[in-house]
C-alpha cells in the first residue's frame, strides 16, 4: 500500500484511535464525513455555476445515487 505516513507515526495514530471512545470515533466519523460531503458540493458548485436551488440538488443527487434516481425526484417534484 502507498502511504506518505511514517511508519512510526502510523503506529501511534492506529494506537490513539483504539483508545479512543465510541462516541470519539463516532464524532470524527461524523466531521470527516460532513467535511467530504461540503467539498463535494463546493466542487460540483464550481463546475456547475449555472446550476442554482432544486437544479443544483438534483444535480448532487444523481452524482451521488445516479441518474434514474434523480430522474424519479425530478418527475415527482414537477408533478407536486
């Protein structure tokens, strides 16, 4: 595997992280994930500055879930 970590400095990060709590783990979990999720966005964003509101949502969604599925909300949002 291909790592930029010294192997010393990943023995202490995996020995922190097994001394961490549920709920310590938990939360970085939690901020790693909506930290990816808001770079996600800015760099869908960026290469869609066009896109505003429900066509930028619409938009996350079928990159994250595919196309048949933003297709399904796109029809049921014009038809409510």
């Amino acid at each position: 595997m291909l790592t930029d970590t010294h192997p010393d400095a990943e023995k202490v990060q995996i020995e922190l992280i097994r001394k961490a709590s549920i709920a310590e783990r938990l939360g970085k979990m939690r901020s790693l994930t909506a930290t990816m999720i808001n770079l996600s966005r800015q760099t869908i964003a960026k290469a869609n500055p066009e896109l505003v509101g429900q066509e930028f949502e619409l938009k996350c969604i079928e990159l994250y879930y595919g196309k048949e599925l933003a297709g399904q909300l796109r029809d049921y949002l014009s038809t409510g």
